[in-house]
C-alpha cells in the first residue's frame, strides 16, 4: 500500500473509535477497528489529540470564477475549503460569467476552473426563464442538478422563475430524475415587506420575513408534489417550515433541505447596526429560531448543513456607510464550517459523528457521490485530520478566501484542522491536484 494511517480515534460507519486505514492507489483498500500492523510506504499516526475525518463534502459554494474572480476564484476558494477539511465542493451557476446555464456556459467554467483546484469541484446548472431545453444537455454534461431562484437572485444575468416556469423545469427535470435545489423566498412577500435601508439590523431582518420562506417552501412542497421531481431547499433560515417539510416528506414528496452554519452559529439579537458582514439572504434570525434548527438536525428533518460560501469584495459589503440595503448578501465562511459547527453542536451534546454525518455524508449522498463522504474501502482517500478540544480565534487576514471579510472574524472557535489529505496525499495548498468531477463518475 501506498499509505497506512493510524487514529486513536477516527469516525467511520462503526462510530468514532481507534482505525487503522491503508491507501492504494488514491483510494481506501482496507479499514481496520482499532490500531493494527498494516505496511506501507509511508505511516501516518494521529497524535492523541487529534481525529481522522472523512473529507467534507460542500455543495453550495459561490466561486463566482469566470466573471467575477474578484470576488472570489478557484484557486483561493480550493485552497480555503482544504484548509477547512473540506475536500469536495460543487459550485453555484451564478455569479460567474457567463452563469451555467447551458453546454457552452458549462465549458468555459470547466476551462476557468481547469488545473487550479487544490480539492475536487463539481458543478450546478442553472434553471431560468427560457432554458427548459438547455436542462437535460447539461445533466448529461455532468453537472449534479440544477438551481433555482424564485426571486430576483441578486444579479440580473441569473432570472428568478414564477410558478409556472418551475413547475415547467420540475416536470422536465422528473423526466430523468436530476434534482432541482431552490432559493425558497416569495418575491410577493418580499416586495411587500419594508424596504432594507440603513444601519439597524432590525429593519434589515423586517424585510425578509419568514413568512416569504416558509410561503416558497409551500409552493416548493406543492409543485414537487404534483410533478413528481425531487426538490432540495437551500439554506433554510426559518424553523417555521420545519413542520411543513416534516409533513410532506410523510406524505411521499422527495424533498431534501439544508441550513448553513451561520443560521446555526449566529443570532438577530447580537448583531451590531452597521455590520453588514453579517446580511445573508434569507437572513439570519433570532436566538429561538436557531434553537429549534438545532432540533430540525436532531430530528432528521434538516438532512445537511453547507457553506453557502458567498464571498465579494470589500466594497460590495459597503462598511463606508453600514447600509444593510446597499451591502451584498453573503457569509464567507468555507474555511471555518467545520469549527463553527462543532464549537455550536458539542455545547448541544452533538459528537463528530452526528458532524460527519450532516457535512461529509448526507451532502455527498445528496448529490450521487458513491466515492465521497466515508472513510470505508473503495472511498476516494479524502479526509482531514481534526484536534476538537484545541481553540483558537478566527482572523480574517489569515484565511485563504479571496477578499478578508467575514462574519467570523474574532469570533472563538473549537476544534483545529490540522491537516487535509485528498485521494491519499496532503493537501498543501502549492500544487493544485484537484480534479473536475463530473455526475456519475465519482
């Protein structure tokens, strides 16, 4: 073999325990419970603090890589997710120029991101108004599914549809199984509410309403119904929908949904007035609310949480004036998932496992990863190495992402990425050896 690893403790399909795991050729090819004397040509063994983690696995990744590199780019994006334990992420459509919509879109992002990726990168497409026939190319190009929005996505060059156009995509989309995933807010609910303007974050969360979430989600729920497509919710923010999506699960509907780590991290009622490095949308709400997503994930109703990495420059958040209306919505956090969740789930009696399970297992699954996700024989030999009991505070300028902005920036966090190993070699952040993964074949 090429490699054996040796971990007091390690996180496989049996729980978290001493494994012994032995690498040929990029791929695990032997997985042992407790430490054992395999031989290799280099031995790895885990000091006593320190946890042997299956890859993460991101699938709502904004690289923004043509087009908008300044924002961000995949050589800054890859180098952060690795730092992070992440070694697999699937982009978002927009943002990018042109936004991946169909064949040719597809190919100038491959050609962009080709030979500059320091982790494995897969791909959304995008469905807009007028695209239904660029839909199935693109699945078969290999891109995982496709996004959604059903409001103005922030960029005109990426259209929200109405209720037709997605029942339209979702009736195409059935036609070959591929799974549609939806930026659930209701543009009528928001139009309706108070306009964002000025510094209080008060008036900023007053115009997104949970209302506008939980109204999408029930068109999401409906449209998924009457189609029969799979539909996935991004980034849930509002734990009023839990009983909604609960619901429709048990009635048959094949949906999945996410939450991120700032929804789980942060709360409206600390949030200074002016800090616009905290606007997301939907955005992040008050300290109940994060609670009882908490209990979504203990419950099994919330299936994984991602990045929702949404990086731009600094100009963009607009910290000239503290004006949540003007500011770009994003949290740049692909770094810092890992640590941030566990900081929030081991003060909930959550362990690694139940971690791995949420960010590694369920988002690889989620999109028809058979090789990611697991540390188990004939998985890809992606992992990270972890020491949870070590804390440090974040600093924004020592994070790999492009532009230093993030809601994380001085905040505490438990547990430390201490390395990152993709296909059986260390990540270093020098060489980029990641690969362009395409659906079906990883």
């Amino acid at each position: 073999m090429d490699l054996v690893v040796r971990a007091a403790r390690a996180v496989t399909a049996a729980g978290e325990g001493p494994a012994t795991l032995g690498v040929d050729g990029g791929r695990i090819v032997a997985l042992e419970q407790g430490i054992v004397d395999l031989s290799a040509d280099r031995v790895v063994e885990l000091a006593a603090d320190e946890v042997l983690l299956p890859g993460l696995v991101d699938t709502h990744v904004h690289v923004n890589d043509p087009g908008r590199a300044e924002w961000e780019g995949f050589e800054t994006a890859t180098r952060a997710a690795a730092a992070g334990g992440v070694t697999t992420i699937v982009d978002m459509p927009l943002n990018s120029l042109p936004p991946t919509v169909d064949v040719a879109a597809l190919e100038v992002k491959r050609k962009a991101a080709s030979g500059r990726t320091h982790v494995d990168v897969g791909f959304w497409g995008g469905a807009i108004p007028g695209n239904t026939g660029d839909l199935r190319p693109l699945y078969d190009a290999g891109v995982f599914g496709f996004k959604c929005f059903l409001l103005h996505s922030g960029v005109d060059e990426f259209p929200p549809l109405d209720a037709a156009g997605l029942e339209a995509a979702l009736r195409e989309l059935a036609s070959f199984d591929a799974l549609m995933i939806v930026h659930a807010e209701d543009s009528d609910a928001i139009d309706a509410a108070p306009d964002p303007h000025g510094e209080k974050y008060t008036d900023f969360l007053g115009s997104r309403p949970r209302g506008a979430e939980n109204l999408a989600i029930t068109h999401v729920i409906e449209a998924a119904r009457r189609t029969g497509a799979r539909a996935h919710v991004l980034h849930l923010s509002s734990s009023d929908a839990l009983p909604l999506i609960a619901s429709a699960r048990r009635e048959g509907v094949a949906l999945s949904v996410e939450t991120c780590p700032h929804y789980l991290s942060f709360v409206a009622e600390e949030i200074r007035d002016g800090a616009t490095q905290f606007k997301c949308c939907p955005p992040i709400r008050e300290a109940a609310n994060r609670e009882l997503l908490w209990q979504g994930l203990a419950d099994g109703v919330i299936d994984t949480i991602v990045s929702d990495h949404s990086p731009c420059t600094p100009e963009l958040k607009r910290f000239d004036t503290g004006d949540f209306g003007l500011a770009w919505g994003g949290i740049s956090s692909l770094q810092l998932g890992l640590p941030a969740v566990w900081t929030q789930a081991r003060q909930r009696g959550f362990g690694l496992a139940d971690v791995v399970r949420w960010m590694a297992e369920r988002p690889a699954a989620q999109v028809g990863m058979t090789r990611k996700g697991h540390l188990a024989v004939g998985y890809d030999a992606d992992f990270s190495v972890f020491a949870p009991d070590e804390a440090f505070v974040v600093d924004v300028a020592a994070l790999k992402h492009r532009n230093p902005v993030s809601a994380y920036d001085q905040r505490p966090l438990a547990g430390v990425v201490r390395g990152t190993w993709l296909r059986g070699s260390p990540v270093t952040g020098d060489e980029p050896r990641g690969e362009l993964l395409t659906r079906g074949n990883c």
